[in-house]
C-alpha cells in the first residue's frame, strides 16, 4: 500500500487538504502522478475508489523527512502538489485491514478537520474550531480558512461504496454542540446518500449510543483500548464492504 495526498499551508499553520491509499496490485508501485491520472476526472474516482475512511484529523509526514520534528522547520517546498506520505500511525491499522478487498483500488481518507496537528483535541483548540463552526454557515469570516480546513458537509460527497467513520470518541455535543452538528450532517447524509456506513464501537456503550453520541473509535486516541479497537477494525472488513462492529 501506498499512501499519498496535497498539503498545504497558511499562517504558520500546516493542512493536509487531499489524501489517498493506493492498495498496489502484487509488485506494483505507482508515483504521484499515476495516482492523480486515477482520479482526474469524475469517472476515473468512480471506477477506482472503492471507499471513503473519516478520521478526525491527520497526522502524516511526506516521504523522506523527519516525523519528529515540524515540517516547517525542514527543507520541504512541494506544497500544494501531490506527493507520497509515509505510511506510519493509523494508516497501518487500515492497510492491514483493507488489503485484501482494496486491491488495485484507491480508498480516499477524509478529516474532520485538516489541521495537522499531534494534539488537536486539547481544550483551547476544539473551543477555536467550535467558535468556527458556529460561523462556518454564515457569511462571517471564520479564524481558519474554512476551504482548507474543513469539509463542505452540508455538501459532501463520499467516494465509493463505503464510508467507515473512525473520528474517534472526542465529540461531545454539550461541550462543542457546533462541532457535533458538523460531524452530525457528514454522518447522516453519508446514510442519506445510500453509502454502506461502518465503525467499530464500544460494546458496552451498545451500537445505537455509538451513534447518537457519534463515537467510532480510533486506536490511537484511545491508548487503553487500541489494541481491541485495531482488531475490530480488522473483523469489520473481514466481509466487504464492512460493517459495524464492536469491541470489548
């Protein structure tokens, strides 16, 4: 597998804004470019992406640089083009997950937010995206770019035949109640859309509160629980397209 995507940046500020796995047929490896041909048109991403992964937001160093340190701080110039990233974190848990359904396919990663950031989900930062969100509707100027930051969700549609949502368990809706109604209509108009919706929840917390508190947990924000959650996300794509499925 490979993983590839475009980031851009503004005000100091780094945004990952397009993202892709490419699941390599047997001894296959493609470049940038090939990637972009496989999506340029319309047709092109119906035929090759099988489905779409929502995470909460991105954690991804470009091929051939230092995760360790800020990418501003390293001699790195090729924003805004695509380019391959490491496959590390996260993304291994998917390429493990997908590899034998996603041959030869392409599964496009969306975020909730595009801010590449380790710890996005402190207090001081969700209370700024959520201040945002309360004016990302309106005509007032939102503190970051809302068309590098956020997705259109009101607009927003999905590539392929499945959307599986692992933003994580971070959504509280009496604390950040604009970041929950924005996780909420990417949510319901994927059901809308007719998409086969998947995510692995909390067994104890049932399926139905998963939902009605938004809660697809990710391995890596919850550290006592990952190697569970990884392995639910495995059982969830053992059929395709996958389906929701708990873990204890």
């Amino acid at each position: 597998m490979q993983y590839f995507g475009v980031i851009e940046t503004k005000y100091e500020e780094i945004f990952l804004t397009q993202s892709y796995m490419y699941f390599n047929e047997e001894g296959e490896e493609i470049t940038p470019k090939d990637l972009r041909e496989k999506i340029k048109t319309a047709k092109d991403r119906k035929k090759n992406i099988i489905g779409t992964v929502f995470l909460y937001n991105p954690v991804v160093t470009p091929l051939g640089f230092d995760s360790n340190k800020y990418l501003l701080e390293q001699e790195f110039d090729d924003f805004d083009k695509m380019i391959e990233l490491k496959a590390e974190t996260y993304i291994t848990v998917f390429k493990q997950a997908m590899r034998e359904h996603c041959k030869g396919k392409i599964v496009e990663i969306k975020n909730l937010f595009n801010l590449i950031e380790s710890h996005i989900d402190v207090p001081s930062l969700l209370t700024k995206f959520n201040e945002d969100l309360e004016k990302y509707n309106s005509a007032q100027n939102t503190e970051f770019d809302r068309d590098i930051m956020y997705v259109d969700a009101a607009n927003f549609i999905p590539s392929g035949k499945f959307v599986f949502f692992c933003w994580g368990d971070k959504i509280k809706e009496k604390e950040f109640p604009y970041i929950n109604d924005y996780a909420k209509v990417i949510y319901e108009n994927a059901l809308k859309l007719g998409k086969k919706v998947a995510y692995v929840y909390k067994k104890e917390k049932t399926e139905q509160g998963a939902i009605e508190y938004l809660q697809f947990s990710n391995p890596l924000q919850n550290y006592k629980y990952r190697n569970s959650i990884s392995s639910a996300i495995k059982k969830a794509f053992e059929e395709f397209p996958p389906k929701p499925t708990p873990y204890e």
